[in-house]
C-alpha cells in the first residue's frame, strides 16, 4: 500500500509496550489506532512478547492484519525498534506481512555502538542484529519542543517527516505512541505514566 497523501485523519497504529522487571518473562504491547494528531482513540489492541524473545514482529503483524480496523489502516507506527529489552522488531517483514508502511520513532540519537555491544550478550545476537541494519540509518526531524528520529519503510522520508509532524500534537511523542504508552503502562503498573 502506498501513501499518496498524508490527510489529517490518518488510522495509524501505533505500537508501544508495558514497562517490566527483570522477573518478567512475559511483557503487554498495546497497538492504538489513532486518527492523525487527534486525541481520537478508534480501537486498541493488545498482545503479549517474551522479554528479550523473538516474537515482537510476528505478533504485532498478527494483530495488525487480523484487526477490524485493518481496511482503515494506512501506517504502523512502532516507539522504537526492540521491545521488551531487545526483541527486535524486523520492519522489512512487518511491511511484507501486512503491506503497511511502518514508521519507527525514538526521541534519543541512539549510540549503535553502545546498543550493539549490550545486544551481543544475549542468544542470537546476529538475527537480531540484522533486523537493526535492515531498518537502515536514523534520520532527524528537527520540532517545536525537540527533535524526533526515525527510521522508515514503505514511505518515503518526506512524507514520514509530514506524518511525524501531523501526529504530534500534545508532546513531542506522537500520538499514536503516547496513547499506547499511557494505556501500557496503565495495564501494568494500576495507573498510566508519561515518559512516552
């Protein structure tokens, strides 16, 4: 599916997990389709992936495809590019699977040398690494509050860049991310948190 225009009422499914501790094996990921930047909260879906596991990619696409609101769908969103510490999400597969273009946003410039040497300690440490260099370089979107970067496919980095702006309107997290995030940390915790 291609992005020809990015309108303001967008269906984005942004994805986001539960905060864990080190005795968690298993951790919650919320998806949220959300109109654009709009505080509209269409539908939420919710999954679980093992800590440092494999399954982040399968089980986000799982849920994109199989939701109601797939036919609505024009991107998935992802706050970063590993959830649950470091089950890395294959974005190339994630667009093959569910013919979405996928967005990754992070607020931080991240230091891939500092990130690969934490990642080299676990099990497969090449298949995961090779979903980080597949995803490509970050790129920088400089904003009123900050700067955000990201790494894209299936749209162009012009039209991602006209996304990111659209959808971020109540902090410098889109909204997408930030709703998942307070509904995540909210399943975990009794009560929702920022720090999106």
């Amino acid at each position: 599916m291609s992005i020809r225009k990015i309108k303001e009422e967008i269906r984005i499914l942004g994805w986001d997990d539960s905060p864990f501790s080190e005795e968690d094996e298993r951790v919650p990921i919320v998806g949220s389709v959300v109109r654009g930047g709009k505080p509209y909260l269409d539908g939420v879906l919710v999954e679980d992936i093992a800590v440092d596991g494999f399954d982040a990619t399968q089980k986000i696409a799982k849920a994109s495809k199989n939701t109601k609101h797939r036919d609505q769908l024009r991107i998935i969103m992802l706050d970063g590019i590993t959830f649950a510490g470091f089950n890395t999400v294959d974005i190339e597969k994630l667009h093959r699977e569910t013919d979405l273009p996928v967005v990754v946003v992070t607020r931080k410039n991240i230091d891939f040398g500092k990130f690969k040497k934490a990642m080299e300690k676990l099990p497969g440490f090449k298949r995961r690494w090779k979903c980080i260099e597949r995803a490509g370089d970050l790129k920088e979107l400089s904003m009123p509050d900050g700067k955000l970067y990201f790494q894209n496919i299936g749209i162009s980095e012009k039209k991602t860049k006209e996304l990111l702006k659209m959808s971020t309107s109540n902090s410098l997290t889109p909204e997408p991310i930030r709703i998942s995030h307070l509904i995540a940390s909210g399943i975990k915790e009794g009560e929702s948190i920022g720090g999106a």
